[in-house]
C-alpha cells in the first residue's frame, strides 16, 4: 500500500513539474504487470525482475525489450513472436543456458541482440534464421566450447560480433563464410590454440580482429589471406614462440597495426629469441602497410639468459653471436677436413714409399734364371 501510495505522488509531482512528461511514464493497459512500458518510446523495461519466462503479453509496437538480470534458463520456441518492430533485444546476465529452435524467428527487424554474461554451451543450427537484419551480436562471457558451422548462417548484415571471454578451442573453417558485412570480430580470453586456413575465409570487409590472450601457438600461412581490409590485429598474451614471414606478408591490405607484446600485469607471448626471430621481425618492420605496434616490447622468453630482455635491444647482438658461432664451426669443420686431408696424403706416400722398398729388396734377393 506504501509503494502504491508513493508511485501515486510520484506521478502527481512529475505532472506538476512538466505535464508533459505524464504520458512517458504511464504504464501501458497492454504491457505485462512485472514490466515497466515508456509508450512515446515504444521501450518494454523488466530489468531484474527475477523472470523465468519471457513475459506474455508484451505490446506488438515495442522497440527496445530490456530483460537483463532475470533468471530465464532457456528461451523457447518463438518466444518473441508478435514482436515485429523490435529493434533492440537485451538478454544479458540472465542465467541463460539454452536456446530452442527458431527462439528469434519472428525478430526480422532485430538489429542488436545482447546475450552476454549468460551459461550458453553451443548455439543451435539454426539460431540466425530470421535474424537477417541484425548488425550487432554480443554472445561475450558465456560457456561457448565450439561453433556450428550454420549457426550464422544468415547473419549478411552483422557488423561486430562479439565472442570474447568464452570457451572455444577452434575455429572451424566455414563458421564465418557468407558474412561479408562484418568489421569488428572478438575472439580474446578464449582457448584457441591455432589459427588454421579457412578458419576465416569471406570476411573482405573484417577491420579489427581481436585474438589476444588466447594460447596461439601456429597461424598457418595463408590464414589471413582473405582479410583484405584488416586494420588492427591483437595477439598479445598467447603462445607464439616464433612467426613466420610469409603469414604477414599475405595480408594484402592497406595498413594493419599488428600487436604482440605484453600487456600491463599480463604475461605476454613467450617468444624464443634467436637469430631467425630476428630476420622475421626485419622484414616485417620494412614492409610499408605493415605496423608492429609495440615492436619495443616484445621481450624474450628463452634462451634463459635473455629472459625478459627487449628483442629490439639484442636482436643485432643475437645475429653477431650466431654468425661468429657459425663461422667458428664452419672453420672448424674445414680445418679439420684439410687435415684428414692431408693425413690421408701423407698415409698414402708413405704407404706407397713401403711398396717401392719391398719391390726393390725383393728384386735384389730374387735368384737370377
């Protein structure tokens, strides 16, 4: 009765200070009784409402549906059938760990949908179909270990999805085929290990990628070929030891900011710096579109002497001391070649100089005929 009472005054006061803002607050005769709907913005808010559906009853005309911090578990079949003009669908932090079929057929005209922070393990087959027109996708801290390959299927207008801080261990070739439109892709704090070929084929129009803190240990050669447009790339905080030339060289793309070093308080790649290490680097570092944004930083893992020393700083000193240890045994090897040369020789006169002799006693001491 007193939350009733104050709601009332709290009407009657906003009316007294701007008669104008009365009809924006004043729940619709449509909307669900544990919702509050704003009807000059067409905006359904059931925030925290501990839910554990999807309400019934929601007005057809609804623009933006805030169901974030509720305790859904699973969103069913054409949950939000009716919802033709929703543009903006938030689900986040809602304990949500399955997805029926066609759960968002009917939202032709969605063009953000906020899954983040939920228990999700997979996505069905078929979670895109009648998504066509979203743009945004954020599927960010959830419990994702793989991706089905039609899973976004229909997606041929996302601009940024975002899958970071998730569980996924690969990235199979196909998953992203036919998403042309999409410019910001969030893979960081999840499990991959490799970056295979075709693992991100059809994306022409991806801008940033974002891998850190993953446990890359291998990008294939040809992997980021297809990314014509890429523009900043972050592998910061995996498993890279070595890279190879070729893999950076294939970015045919107009300027990318790559990034590989230690971030603040994070352990960074571990990186083997050798001679080898060393040339890559070169070659990156003069190639024109190519930018390795914190160069200065990238810092030695092994060997055990140059552990946590900047490879900018020794890696001139890495290709002397390799060169001079290449020399030395290169002498080494022909020094001893010349002398098991030479040994070889002297065995030889020597041996034939034995024979001479024999041959010689022999005829003196042999009986005349």
């Amino acid at each position: 009765m007193c939350h009733l009472l104050a709601s009332l005054l709290l009407l009657v006061l906003a009316f007294v200070l701007n008669p104008l803002l009365l009809p924006s607050v004043v729940c619709s005769r449509l909307c669900p009784r544990h919702c509050l709907c704003y009807e000059n913005t067409d905006l359904v808010d059931c925030r925290d409402r501990g839910l554990e559906h999807v309400p019934r009853g929601l007005p057809h005309g609804t623009w933006l549906l805030e169901l974030r911090g509720n305790n859904l578990s699973e969103i069913c079949t054409r949950a939000f059938a009716g919802l033709w003009s929703l543009r903006v669908l938030v689900l986040a932090n809602s304990h949500i760990r399955t997805l029926q079929p066609q759960a968002f057929f009917s939202l032709s005209y969605l063009e953000k949908l906020d899954l983040s922070d939920n228990r999700l393990t997979s996505l069905p087959a078929d979670f895109s179909v009648g998504l066509s027109a979203l743009r945004v996708l954020r599927l960010e801290h959830n419990n994702l270990d793989h991706l089905s390959a039609f899973s976004f299927e229909y997606l041929d207008n996302v601009e940024k999805m975002d899958l970071s801080h998730n569980h996924l261990v690969s990235v199979s070739p196909g998953v992203f085929r036919g998403l042309s439109r999409l410019r910001q892709l969030y893979l960081q704090n999840n499990r991959l290990s490799v970056m295979h070929q075709g693992s991100l084929d059809m994306l022409p129009g991806l801008e940033v990628l974002q891998l850190s803190h993953n446990n890359i240990s291998l990008i294939d050669t040809k992997a980021l070929t297809p990314l014509y447009n890429l523009a900043v790339l972050d592998l910061e905080g995996n498993n890279l030891r070595h890279l190879k030339f070729k893999t950076f060289l294939n970015l045919h793309t107009t300027a990318t900011h790559i990034q590989l070093a230690v971030v603040v308080s994070s352990p960074g790649n571990p990186w083997t710096c050798d001679c080898e290490l060393h040339r890559v680097f070169s070659k990156i570092l003069h190639v024109r579109h190519l930018h390795i944004d914190d160069y200065r930083n990238v810092t030695c893992h092994q060997p055990p002497q140059l552990a946590g020393a900047s490879l900018a700083w020794v890696d001139s000193k890495l290709c002397i001391a390799e060169t001079a240890t290449v020399l030395v045994i290169t002498v080494t090897v022909l020094v001893t070649v010349v002398a098991a040369v030479v040994m070889a020789e002297r065995n030889r006169k020597r041996n034939r100089g034995k024979n001479w002799d024999t041959e010689s006693q022999n005829q003196t001491h042999s009986p005349p005929s």
